[in-house]
C-alpha cells in the first residue's frame, strides 16, 4: 500500500490581511517591521505610547496653536479672487485618492479656502470663536483620538494613524522638507 501526502500551507484571511497592508505602509514584507522601519516604530511610539499618556497636553497644544492660526472672514464663499478657486475638485480628487475616511467632508465645511488654509470665509457674520472651537474639535478628534492603536502583529490597526499622519501633513500642522 502507497501513502501519498501533501503538505498545504494556509493563511488566515486575517494573517494575509496583515500583509498586504504591511507592503502597503512599508513597501516589502520584512520580518521585525517595528524593528526595521522607521515609520512603523514611530507610529506605534506615537499612538501607542505617547498620545495616550500626554493627551491633554498635546490637545492644549493643539487649541492654542489652532487658536493662533484659524481665522473667520466675512464675504463670498464662492469668490475666485480668494485662493482655491477649484477647491470642490481637489478636494474630491484628494478623497478618491486617499479615501473619504482619510480626508473627511467636514474638512472642507470647516477648511473652505483649502487645507492648510486656516481660514474660514462665510457669507454670515459667524462667531470667531464658535468657528475657531468647531476647527479644533474636528482637528483633534481627526488627529489625535483615533480608535485603534498600532499593534506589530496586526497591521492593520496602523491604517488610521496612517491616515491621521496625511491629515496632520494636509492640513498644515506639520511641515514637510
């Protein structure tokens, strides 16, 4: 009698999952990613570590420097004098870029002259510091109280730092080189 015997490797689908957005985030499967990439190691420092153990602090930093920098004017939303006439298209060509999720409506209702604008114009006399409140609340929640933390074995709670990361880049909290 002949015994035939085959040996089948099998991924879960959530182990497969982990991978495909580890060579999203990273570009190649390594063996350590918290180890191996900076990017990795800092958002699981970042959101992990510290965001948790020093929120009011960084949300204290964040109303003071929203505070400084977001302003209200009266006049034409739709004038093609103010920066950004064709905001309503980039803006959509940035959510079918990165997705709705990353670059969320509200964005836009709050930032209307673009993101990194801080600047509001509406065509009603609106309270400085009501717009200046709604700004930060939506800054904060948008970048600093996500709902998952990185965790090495699965990737794919990095996706919303990730996302919170673009956010803080568009909108003109952190500078680039």
């Amino acid at each position: 009698m002949r015994l035939d015997f085959c040996l089948w490797n099998v991924r879960c689908a959530s182990h497969v999952a982990n991978l495909v957005v580890l060579v999203a985030l990273v570009g190649e499967i390594i063996p350590s990613p918290c180890d191996n990439s900076d990017l990795c190691a800092n958002l699981v420092r970042w959101y992990k570590y510290i965001v948790p153990s020093y929120v009011e602090e960084l949300n204290s930093s964040l109303r003071t420097f929203v505070l400084s920098r977001f302003c209200v004017r009266v006049g034409d939303p739709d004038d093609v004098n103010i920066p950004e006439p064709n905001l309503r298209q980039w803006f959509l060509g940035l959510q079918r870029l990165y997705w709705p999720d990353t670059v969320p409506e509200e964005l836009l209702q709050v930032f209307n002259r673009g993101l990194g604008v801080w600047l509001r114009v509406s065509a009603e006399d609106w309270d400085q510091l009501l717009c200046v409140q709604r700004a930060f609340r939506l800054v904060s929640h948008l970048v600093l109280f996500l709902q998952e933390r990185p965790q090495p074995t699965r990737f794919w709670h990095f996706a919303a730092c990730t996302r919170a990361l673009l956010r803080m880049r568009l909108i003109g909290i952190t500078k680039g080189p």
